[in-house]
C-alpha cells in the first residue's frame, strides 16, 4: 500500500487524515491540541491521534509511505522545523517536528506551513480547481493567506501571503502582531473575541458568553459566533458583518495587485458561517475591485475542515516522492 499520512496541527485541534495516491480520503481521525505540556505533549497527541487514524482505516503502519504535517507560524520546511508557533501554547522555540515524528513512524516527514498547505489543496482538488492564480484567505483563531501563482506555491522569500497582516484601516485597531488595521484584527477569531469582551464588559448586551457557557467552551468557538448570529445577537452580527467587510477589502485590494482569477475564503470561522458572510464579503469586494463583476470569483472553500490536512499530505506526496 502507498497510503500518506496528512496532519494539520492547530491551536485548538490536530486533524489527521489517510490519503490514498489518488488523493482520496481513506479515513479521518480528530484530536485535541493540549493546552499544556509544550511541543512533547502536543506530538504526544499526534502520534496518537495517527495510531488511532490507522486503526479506524483497519491499516499496518508499514502501509504509510509518506507523513505531511502542516504546522501553524513560522517553519523551515527544508529543515523540517517549526520555528516559531505563537498560537500553540509553549511553541516559542524551534521544533524539530519532522525529525520528531519521522522518529516516531520510521518513515520519510514533510513540514509545510498550514495555509499554504490548504491553498494547494483548494487548488488541485478542491474550490480553486483549473484556477491559475488563486489566492487563500483563512479565518480561523488568526487570518492565514496562501498564493498560488501560475499554478504553482508562491512562497516568495518564505513567508508569501500574509495577508492577514496587510493593513485594511489606517491607524485601526491593534492586532497580534504588534501593528495597528491589520486584517487580523477584525476578521481573526482570537481578535474578535477580545474586542466582544471589551464591548461585553463596557455594558454592551450579548448573548456569546451566555452561549459560551451552556456549550461547555472556554473560548468563543465558530460555532457559538453562528449560534448568536442565527439568534440576531446585535453584537456578534455586527462584529461578523465588520469581519466579512475587512476580508472583502483585502481580497480586493490583492485581486486588483496580482490580477488574481479565484479567491477560496475558508478556515473554521468562514466555513461555518458560510453563505451569510461570502455574500458579505463578496459586497465589500465589489467597489474595491478595479473588475466589479470578478467580485463572484471569491467563493467558500470546498475543502473545510479537511484542507489543510489534505494539502500537507499532498505537498508530502510532492516532495518525498522516490525517497
Ligand atoms: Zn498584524
């Protein structure tokens, strides 16, 4: 058998994937990033979370062939390193996470970064298919981008298609990163949820925290942000309307740049609110683009949850192959 291995490592959870050479899903299997411990629990975790993948697709480790992990932050892809990984709790040193799990398994481990991981993905088999140029917009705890130009991975000097901190308000609000207006910001969920906290604590009704709490979370999920909005909560669909307008304006901004044919918009807060914030961000869109009507070549990732497992496992497949 000449099964891959694809993992996408994230703040919250590890999704692994069994991917035949065709690239079709064999089998999936969902994890729980741990909160502490640092990067030997968190690849603890992987590890098993791929053991049990095996099991569930009744397969021998000896049928893997290959294991592509797509890390979040900064990564040496060549070196197989993480760099630097600040949405991970105690991922602020390098980690040596291909030589790791290759340890681990015994075979052959490709490190990519997530988001460009899931743009390849989105581009051989899933939303961006037949595109050329094609840029990814990934809204999940950060705002991740990838760029596909004449078909291939734009990595530029490393680190291409950060749009997540490309400015979308002079002067706005201060993101992450240090800087002020990026699209991060307002379109990230960690920064949404600062800013429904600050509005929540100055007196501002809203029923997110309540929702927070009767689904057991920490943290405000995708799903209690698409729970409020479906209950007209005015502070959440008002800060998702603003998140959807800031992603629309920098994928405006970027088309009009680089003369791009499709815009995937995905990562957990966008796929699961949908239809509802890509007619959002489709409206913001429009009056930037110096082409109005390519304002309906920006569409939903149609890979979800599975891209950037998916596209670690092919960008695997790419670069280990013969080995
Ligand atoms: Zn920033």
């Amino acid at each position: 058998m000449n099964l891959r291995v694809g993992v996408d490592l994230g703040a919250t959870k590890i999704q692994t994937l069994l991917v035949a050479s065709d690239g079709s899903i064999v089998a999936r299997k969902r994890g729980t990033t741990p909160a502490t411990g640092g990067p030997s629990a968190v690849l603890t975790r992987v590890q098993e979370t791929i053991e049990q993948l095996l099991v569930r697709a009744d397969q021998p480790a000896t049928a893997v062939a290959t294991i592509g992990i797509g890390a979040p932050g900064q990564i040496d892809a060549a070196a197989g390193v993480v760099l630097q990984a600040v949405n991970i709790a105690g991922w602020d040193q390098p980690v040596p996470v291909a030589g790791i799990v290759g340890d681990m398994f015994g075979v052959p481990v490709a490190l990519a970064n997530d988001v460009q991981a899931s743009i390849v993905a989105e581009h051989r088999l899933g939303a961006g298919r037949g595109r050329t140029n094609l840029l990814g917009i990934f809204c999940g705890t950060g705002v991740g981008g990838g760029l596909i130009l004449n078909g291939e991975l734009w990595l530029g000097g490393g680190a291409a298609g950060e749009i997540g901190h490309t400015v979308v308000v002079q002067a706005g609000r201060q993101c992450g990163c240090g800087r002020n207006g990026c699209l991060e910001a307002y379109a990230g969920r960690g920064a949404l949820e600062q800013t429904a906290r600050l509005q929540y604590d100055a007196g501002r009704p809203t029923v997110l925290f309540d929702l927070m709490e009767q689904q057991g979370r920490t943290r405000l999920t995708s799903r209690v942000w698409l729970d409020a909005c479906l209950q007209s909560d005015e502070l959440a669909s008002g800060l998702i309307t603003e998140a959807a307008r800031a992603v629309g304006t920098a994928a405006g901004s970027a088309a009009n740049l680089l003369d791009i044919d499709c815009v995937v918009i995905g990562g957990g807060l966008a796929t699961r609110l949908g239809d509802r914030f890509l007619g959002d961000v489709r409206a913001a869109a429009q009056p930037v683009l110096l082409r109005p009507e390519t304002a309906n070549q920006i569409v939903l990732s149609e890979l979800g949850d599975d891209c950037g497992a998916l596209g670690a496992a092919l960008l695997a497949g790419d670069r280990l192959a013969g080995s």
